[in-house]
C-alpha cells in the first residue's frame, strides 16, 4: 500500500519534475476558518510568502476537521495529495501506514526539536522514530467560559465542582438566561462529555476508558454518573442548539445570551479576536476535577514530487516550530506553545494556568490526551464512542442503556 500510494501521487507530478523551480511552494489543508483561527493561520501565510514562498490555502470548514479529513482522502485517492495538511493524533500514523507522508527529519534534527518539545507531544509527531509532523501548539480542552458580567449580575463564581455548576445553571435558567451556550454538532457533544468524564473518572480512570478502551471501566458505576451529568447538562442548553458552530456558541456567551462554555482554549481566541479582555469581559477555569486534556494541532507534509515543493514543506517545518510563529499564532490562537522555550511574557493569565497546569499535570500523570479530538484514539474506536454521546444527548435513552450501548460500540469497532 505504501509503494503504490507513493506512486500514485509521484506519477500525476513527473510531467512538472523538470520544470524551473519558482522558490518553494506550498497548497496547505487545514479547517481553521472562523475569526480567530482565520486571524492564526494568517500568521504562517505571512511569514512563508516573507521568506519567499508561495501559499497556496485550501480551507475546509466545518465539523471540528471531519469535512476536511473527506477532502483529504479524496485528493490522496485521486493522487493530488497537498503539500501540508492539518492532522493530529493517530490520524498521523494513519496516514504513514498509508504509505503517504514525507520525511521531515532533516529539518527537525537541524532546529533541534527534540530539546525543546515536551516528549509526549514529540511522540505524537513521529512515526517510526522519523520526524513526519510538526506540532504548531498545545491546546487545553477542559475549560469552562464565562460572561463576567452575566455570573456577577446574577451573584455566580465560578464553578470548581459538578454541583456548583449544576446549582448555578438552575438559578440561572431561573432568571431567564442559557446557562450553556452549546452547538448541537457530535464533536462538541464529545467535548462536554470527555470534560465530564474527566471530572468525575478522575485522571485514571479517564485514561483507563478513553485511552486504554478498558471496558470494566466503560461499565461502571462512575460511568453512569458521567452519563447522568451529560443529561444535566442537555437541559441546560437552549432548544435551538442544533447544527450550530461552536464559535457561534461562544459568541452567545459574548454577549450576555449565555453564561458558560465548555469548549478548548480556541474559545479564547474567539474572544480576544472580538477585543474581549481577560478577567474583565471572560473569565476562564478548567472544569471540575484534576488533570489537563491536551489537542495538539499539527501539520503533516506529504510526499509529493518538485524540488519546489519540498523547499516549501521544509520551510513550512522550520517556521512552524520556529519560536516566533509559536508565539504569535499562540497568542492569536487561544492556545500555549508546543515549545517549552517560549516566554510567556505576551500570554494571558488563562494562558499562564494553562502552563502551569500542563507542567503540574505532566509530573502528576494527570497530562491526557483528549479522546474528542483525535488525540487518544484511531477513527474507528473515537467514533463508536461519539456515536453513543450523540445518541445518548439527543434521546431519552437511560444511563444504564447509553453504558451498555458504549461497552458494545467499542467492543465493535475493531
């Protein structure tokens, strides 16, 4: 498969392998469209067409990267691969046991990655022992978002237990306001839902059940109150949920229309596009529990024939983990550097917990990588669970039922 991928994409470029080399070039796959990731990526085209190189963007909106993973395969299939693609997770390997994705290893030796990259997220970046992504940020998944003005107007803090948000929700939708401004989408069904899971499995048990798939685990107790939290949380949400985008999710609690948020730190990239301040306009606290779910995004090159798009995967590589553009972009983006050597003198204080949790929970075990965005588990088995999340949020189906019904779909998927 490897060979016969490698191939098929080579063989729609010969008729070009001779042509004069313009500089690098490089046509780049991603699904960072709304106002804050547009403003990121913005960034990369920048720095890339200042040292020479010609961006060619091919954005795919929509379902948390599923739309633009349909577009990939059927660019592969058809033997025009991109030279970049936005992947993360197992997706990278996937993609390598395709046969699919060049070798980026000169230039990461060259910049010495490895000093510099904390070793858990190297590893996602690597397949086989060669570099073949470069990581562009860490993003924390489990935070809440709040509308300062909202909790104060109405005497709320900020939740630190399950209970205290479930009680501040209810005086909320008492006072006519949406408690949790949420999209209907089955990606953010499972954002909450690992959010919880964490919450209430703990850090162990999380990693037990999302990471390790063990299914005394995914049929216990703890499980059933991770599913009786989800129905709580289904009645906080306003009736018109469904189908909507996250970032316009956000823009409820922007503007007084909803008080929480459950979603990544590219949240705060929404808020601060929009000219929010931090502590003032928002405010910021990882959900309840202990631990710290981490989604990296990176850029996977994959192989494709011309010496100038090559220069331009390599340079794409250099600036990606470049210490400027981790900073710039990170401060845009919400997130934190995937380098440990970035001062964070710029960075906000929700960027400064973010940090400091991420070190803490590193030391603790505690640092996971999030099942929701394609960080812990293939395609397959995520999906069977997300299927049950969805099933279970959008129905009347029981605890009991949905844990039976999760303990299945994982046992099925393989």
């Amino acid at each position: 498969m490897k060979f016969t991928a490698i191939a098929a994409i080579s063989s729609i470029a010969l008729s070009s392998a001779t042509s004069a080399i313009a500089g690098p070039e490089a046509e780049v796959l991603h699904w960072w469209t709304s106002g804050g990731e547009a403003k990121s990526v913005a960034v990369l085209q920048k720095e890339f067409a200042d040292n020479g190189g010609t961006w060619t963007d091919m954005p795919v909106a929509g379902g948390g990267g599923d739309a633009a993973m349909a577009a990939l395969r059927a660019r592969v299939l058809s033997g025009n691969a991109p030279t970049a693609v936005q992947l993360k997770g197992p997706a990278i390997q996937e993609w390598y046991e395709e046969g699919v994705l060049a070798d980026i290893s000169s230039v990461a030796e060259a910049q010495g990655w490895s000093a510099v990259l904390p070793a858990s997220i190297a590893g996602h970046m690597k397949c086989e022992g060669s570099w073949c992504a470069a990581p562009v940020n860490v993003h924390r998944v489990d935070w809440i978002w709040a509308n300062a003005s909202v909790l104060e107007a109405n005497g709320i803090d900020m939740p630190s237990t399950w209970d205290e948000f479930n009680a501040a929700a209810e005086k909320l939708q008492a006072a006519g306001i949406i408690p949790l401004a949420h999209g209907g989408q089955a990606w953010q069904d499972a954002t909450v839902f690992e959010a919880v899971a964490l919450g209430i499995l703990g850090a162990n048990g999380f990693h037990k059940a999302f990471v390790e798939l063990d299914e005394e685990t995914l049929t216990s107790d703890a499980m059933v109150a991770v599913f009786d939290q989800m129905r709580k949380m289904r009645g906080y949400v306003d009736p018109n949920f469904s189908g909507r985008d996250w970032n316009l999710a956000t823009a409820m609690v922007m503007n007084g229309e909803a008080a929480f948020q459950i979603m990544g730190d590219w949240a705060k990239g929404e808020f601060m596009a929009a000219g929010k301040v931090t502590g003032e306009d928002f405010l910021c606290l990882s959900t309840p529990g202990e631990g710290f779910l981490y989604n990296v995004d990176s850029f996977a090159m994959f192989a494709v024939d011309g010496e100038d798009k090559t220069q331009g995967q390599n340079l794409l590589a250099e600036l990606i983990v470049g210490q400027n553009f981790q900073k710039v972009f990170n401060l845009n983006k919400g997130s934190i550097p995937a380098r440990t050597d970035v001062a964070l003198d710029e960075f906000d204080t929700c960027a400064h917990i973010s940090a400091a949790d991420m070190s803490a929970s590193s030391l603790s075990g505690s640092l996971l990588p999030s099942y929701a965005h394609g960080m812990a588990l293939r395609g397959a088995q995520s999906g069977a669970i997300t299927d049950v999340v969805t099933a279970h949020f959008n129905s009347d189906m029981s605890s009991a039922e949905a844990v039976a019904q999760l303990a299945k779909a994982v046992a099925n998927s393989y």
